[in-house]
C-alpha cells in the first residue's frame, strides 16, 4: 500500500517489549531516493533528524509508504509489499516503529538505510537488501571534539589563513604536481642607470675618477706646467693615496676631457676611470670644484661617509592584491605563495634571486639600493627588504629607520646573504697626447738644448773672429817689420852715401892736398889738374855708388814692400776664407744643432699616445639595456593552476593541525570537505560500532553538504566560505 506522506503518525506505546534488532509489527517504511550513497563520500547534514524527516517525507519525487511491516531482522532481506519495478525506483528506506517503547527514558526514533539490492519475490512482493546508513541514523546523536585535521575546506574559509602572508597556514606542502614551467605572469622594473635610455637628454650614469695627481690644482701650460701630487681621500671613510672624483654625468665628461687634452701632465696621473650609477641617486655627500668657469669644467669630491646612502624602493604596492589569478579562485590565497607563485629578482648579472613570496615580509616589495663606490671593488647591492623577516612591515620610507642600529643598517632578514649584485662596473681609459706630453716634460731640457746651440754658435764665432784678428795683427806685424826692414835699409843707404860722401870728400881733399903738396915740391899745373881730375874722380865714384846704393835700396824697398804685400795679402785672404769657413762652419753646427732639436721635436709628434686607466668590466647591460634590476612574478601556467584550483574547489587545503569542526561542519556555503588523521567523539548516544564508524567516514574523508539537491548539481566553485572561520 503506497501513499503520499505529509506528516509523520503518532507514535504509539508499546509496552517494554521492543526489539533494535527486528522490525516488530507495525513498523513504517518509507521509500525515496536521495542524492548521497552508501560510500559516504558526500553526506549531507540536516540541522536536526526532524529536518531530515520533512526531507524525505516532503519530496516532489516519487516515494512509497509502508505501514505496519511484519516481523524483519535488521540486516537481513526484507520482503515488501510493492511490485518489482516498483521497488526498483527507490535507493533509500526509513523505517520508523511508533510503538516504540517510551518509557524508561527511550524515545522513538528512525533507522535509515541505503537499498543496496531489489530482488523478485513474487509478483507483488519484492526482496529489499538495505545497509543501515549510519550517519543520517547516529550523527546527531554525537559530540565531535578537538581533531586533528588534515585536510579540507576550513584552510580556506580560516580568516587567519594569510597572517604573516601565508606562512603561518598555507605554506604547508600539498604534495600536487606544478607542472614543468612557471609563467611571467608579471614583472616589476626600476633602472638605475643606462647609457640607452635618456633622462631629459642627460645620460643616466656617472664617471669616478681615481688620480694621483690633483685635478683641481692649477695644471699650467705646456710651456710652464704644473703637476700637483694627490693629497689622499677618504670617500665612505675608506683611505686611498690617490684622489677620488666624480663627474655627474657623460656631458661632463666630455667637457672635462676636452678642457685637459692639452695637459697630458695632469691626465697621465688617472688611474682609474669607472661608471657609476648617477650620483645624485644616493645622497651623496660630495663638495664641487670649478675647474674651468669658462670651459663649465668642475668635478665633485667625495668627503667621508656616505651618509645614508641607501635608497629604498618599493616594486609594486600592495602587489599580492593585484596577482593575476583566475577570478574563478580569487578567493584561494595559496596561489599567492610557493610554489605557487615564486618571484624572481635580477640584476641580469648572472647571481639572479629565486624568492619565496610569502618570506619577502613587506606589502609593497621593497628593495634596498646599497652602494660602495670606493675603490678597491666598487659594487652595488640589491637587497629584498625583509627577506625572511619575522612578522609584516608597512611602508618602507616610515620604518626604514627601524633597520638602524648605532648608525649600522640590517633589516632583520637574510640582508646581504640574499642579494643580487652590480660588482664589475666598467672601466675606461684616458688618451694623453704622447707629444704634448713630451714636450711638456722636456720643456727645460729643450730650452737648455737651444740655449747650447746658441751659446755654441756664439763661442764658435767668437773663436773665429779672434782668430781672424790675431792673424790680421800678425800681418800687420809683418807689414810693420818689412816697413822697419825698408827704413833700416834705407837709413843704411843713407848712412852709406854719407859716409861715401864723406870719404869721398875725403879722398878728394886727400888729392888737393896732394896736389898742393906737389905743386908746392914741383908743383906746377899737372899737379893741380891731376888733384882736380882726382877730385872729380872721386865725385863720380861717389855718384855711381851712391846711384848704386840708392838703385840696391829702392830695389830692396821695393821688392820687400811687393813680397811684404804679396804675403800679407794672401795671408789675409787665407784669413777671410778660414774666418768664412769658421763662420760658415758655425752657422752650419748650430743649424744642425737647431734641426737636431727640431728633428727631435718632430719625431716626438710621432710618439703613440699614452692612457691612463684601464679598460676592463662589464658594460653590455649597460650599453645594452640598463643597470638596475627586475622582479619577475612567476605563476603556474594554466593546466597546472586550474588541475590546482579544482583540486582545491573541492578538497580545501592541507591543514595539519589541530581544530574543531563546527556543529553543523559547515565552514563553505554549500559544502565543506573534512579528512581528519585523529577524530574524537566526545559524546554519543550510539553503540561503539557506529562511533568508530563515524570516526572512520570522517578519518577517510567526506564532504558535507547542506543541501541535498546540490550534490553533483553546482558547480563547485560556487561555494562561498563563511564568515568567522578561524583555526
């Protein structure tokens, strides 16, 4: 007999004689379907049995209604009376006996059972195999207690799910496959410097200069030049024997290589030339010097420590709000940790950060900017801030300060342990011009080369013409004693006539007296004619000799005046032609002497140029794209994250801990997964067999579900987790 059910009958006493384990007479069985099955992988919980009652009784589908079974054995077929086909639409049966007994504190209550079998007994009546549906039969009669839970909805209902991002619940491994790639599903960039990207037409980048010789003192010219040694520094309170400099950027430079490329006197003392992010990034703490008002030349001297020079960035505000996840798990926050989602921080220098986005312990991505720019090993360092820090930071600029301690940054993560590094910044060099450098540094000794050359030249000519005095004067001692030579001679001839004269006159007197003698003895006139004709003879002899003697000296005079002229003038013409020579001779050293300096001077165009500096580093990335670094944010690629989220739709999280189910074991809106590792039941009104088989349904995991009609009809992402769930 079947009938629609609308209400429940009186119960009716039945004395003390009730059996559990039959179906005593007039028990009522009542037939329908419902949506869970016996495996008890989804059951479903009422707020209470009457709940479940109007359920079954109330159902739009068919059910049947049996009144007054006869005698059945719990566990064993029962015969009704309905047709096979009947029977055979029905996987479920309630079997309630009103005349249960009452008294004695016993109450009625309903069995459940799962129909697991139909059989054909006869034509109107049907062999029931049924399995006593523990749950919707005993759940309501237990009290669960503290358990320990290993998996299920209640990780991502927990309102303290994302404390310390994440890693106080859901950095708990769950054993699922990742898939064999991330994705860049984002990426963060901040330049520091670049000799691509331009900053207002200014170059982003600075040039230090490390020089023995001081670049600020007055360098002179290359006639008078001046080298002043280096006097030190002290740049980030490091000693250094030789100066540091900074231009500010390649404009600057260009105008200071400009201003000293005559003065390779100053230049050759460089020693270093070295790219360095832009000074003004960090705060240093630098003094200018104005080389060259004229030329805009001035260069910046560091001075000490580099007071506060880190520089804090924050990537990406509040970035975890802003992941990329399908809206379908926007609600699942452990796609926001590893290895989930693991970001990648670089500086594209080879020493690449593989970070943990639950350990980076600040909103906002910070990074620090750490520079050392004092030689030796120059290098900036790139610093997550927090890494791996206890408890979450605010916003980096107001809490940086908090890092200090006595003047010493730390952040009170990894720090410097988790880096990424810019370390081998590029080197240049400096051409000098080799020429001017030579002639600067050879100045005095040219002009002393030129200086010898004349004084050279001087003394020669001087030598000759002293040399062409002395023979002038021999020849005019030459001239003097022939002249002396003529004079004597002639004085001689002079002497000579006279005393010719004289004996002359002599012998002519000797004949008058003579003749006078004889005139008087004899006398007569033959006597006085032969003492005239001797007289005249004696005159004659006189005039002949001194003709002779005058002719001689004449003749001598004249032949020693003509060989005295002869010499002196082929004398004096030797002189002119060796005093020519000399002169020539002279003239031709010096030149010579003049074109060996010139030479000298010429060749020394010709010498190669010499650099300061050396050329080594790297500086592809930043030719090529930029200093600075990137934060990359990796996720699972699609297959992977939705095989995840669904996985996590249905089943929750992995909890491993500790915590107590809520009475209705509802944490979602709809349904909630529970697999425990320890359940205990605190109260029961159930015999122990079913106890430990509650405990085993739970232990082996189950899904709840509020409503009946949902099971495999929602879509399971449509589960909203309720409010106030904590663990």
């Amino acid at each position: 007999m079947t009938s629609q059910m609308q209400t429940l009958p009186q119960p009716m006493n039945a004395g003390h004689e009730f059996n559990y384990a039959l179906w005593t007479a007039g028990t009522e069985v009542t037939l329908c379907n419902v949506t869970w099955n016996s495996d008890y992988r989804d059951i479903v919980k009422f707020d209470n049995s009457t709940a479940l009652d109007d359920y079954l009784l109330n159902q739009s589908g068919p059910f049947t209604r049996i009144e007054n079974m006869s005698y059945a054995k719990v566990g064993h077929p029962i015969r009704i009376s309905l047709p096979f086909n009947a029977a055979f639409r029905y996987n479920y049966l309630r079997a309630f006996n009103p005349v249960q007994p009452i008294t004695g504190g016993d109450t009625p209550r309903a069995f459940y059972y799962f129909i697991t079998g139909v059989e054909y007994a006869a034509p109107n009546t049907t062999v029931v195999t049924i399995q006593l549906d523990i749950v919707q039969t005993f759940l309501y009669d237990v009290q669960f207690g503290n358990c320990y839970i290993e998996r299920g909805h209640v990780g991502i209902a927990n309102e303290n799910a994302f404390n310390d991002y994440g890693r106080e619940f859901l950095t708990i491994p769950e054993g699922l496959d990742i898939g064999g790639e991330y994705s860049i599903v984002q990426q963060w960039k901040e330049k520091v410097g670049s000799a691509k990207t331009m900053t207002g037409g200014v170059l982003d980048y600075s040039i230090m200069i490390t020089s023995t010789v001081s670049l600020t003192a007055p360098p002179g010219t290359v006639d008078a030049p001046n080298l002043t040694s280096a006097n030190g520094s002290t740049f980030e309170n490091l000693p250094n024997g030789a100066e540091t400099y900074i231009i500010k950027d390649l404009p600057a430079f260009k105008r200071f290589t400009n201003y000293f490329a005559d003065k390779p006197w100053i230049t050759q003392g460089i020693i270093g030339l070295t790219a360095i992010p832009p000074w003004e990034r960090y705060n240093m703490n630098l003094t200018e010097t104005v080389i060259s008002e004229s030329s805009d030349v001035s260069v910046w001297e560091p001075l000490g420590e580099m007071p506060f020079g880190i520089n804090p960035v924050a990537m990406a505000t509040a970035w975890r709000d802003n992941l990329p996840i399908p809206a379908r798990y926007a609600h699942l926050d452990k796609f926001k940790v590893h290895p989930y989602t693991t970001l990648e921080m670089t500086s594209y220098t080879g020493t690449p950060l593989s970070l943990k986005p639950e350990s980076w312990a600040n909103d906002d991505a910070v990074v620090i900017e750490m520079p050392h720019f004092a030689q030796p090993g120059p290098r900036l360092a790139f610093v997550p801030w927090r890494y791996n820090a206890t408890g979450r930071a605010g916003v980096a600029t107001g809490e940086i300060g908090d890092d200090f301690d006595e003047g010493l940054f730390n952040d009170g993560g990894e720090f410097l342990d988790m880096a990424t590094y810019i370390m081998n910044f590029p080197n240049f060099s400096l051409t000098n011009n080799g020429y001017m450098s030579f002639m600067a540094s050879n100045h005095n000794s040219i002009a002393f080369q030129h200086s010898s050359a004349d004084w050279g030249q001087q003394r020669a000519m001087g030598g000759n013409a002293l040399a062409y005095d002395n023979t002038n004067q021999q020849l005019d001692l030459s001239k003097n004693l022939t002249g002396m030579q003529v004079s004597a001679g002639a004085q001689q001839t002079t002497l000579a006539n006279e005393t010719a004269g004289w004996q002359a006159l002599k012998q002519g007197g000797n004949s008058l007296a003579q003749g006078a003698i004889g005139m008087a003895q004899g006398g007569g006139v033959g006597s006085a004619v032969g003492a005239g004709l001797g007289m005249a003879n004696s005159a004659a002899d006189y005039a002949i000799g001194l003709n002779q003697r005058n002719q001689s000296q004449g003749i001598m005079a004249n032949s020693m005046t003509n060989q005295n002229t002869a010499t002196t003038n082929t004398g004096a013409r030797i002189n002119d032609s060796n005093r020519s020579y000399a002169d020539y001779a002279a003239k031709g050293d010096y030149q010579n002497a003049i074109a060996g300096i010139q030479a000298k001077v010429q060749d020394a165009r010709l010498i190669q140029p010499t650099t300061s500096g050396q050329v080594g580093g790297d500086a592809f990335t930043l030719a090529m794209y930029k200093w600075g670094y990137d934060v990359k944010v990796k996720m699972l690629q699609g297959a992977a994250m939705n095989a995840i989220g669904e996985y996590w739709l249905r089943y929750g999280y992995q909890v491993n801990r500790f915590g107590r189910m809520p009475s209705s074991f509802m944490v979602c809106e709809k349904f909630t997964y529970w697999k425990l590792r320890e359940t205990y039941i605190t109260s029961s009104r159930c015999p122990e067999t079913f106890k430990q088989a509650l405990r085993g349904i739970f232990e082996k995991g189950v899904t709840v579900w509020k409503n009946p009609a949902d099971i495999g009809n929602i879509d399971i992402a449509d589960n909203t987790p309720l409010t106030g769930i904590t663990l």
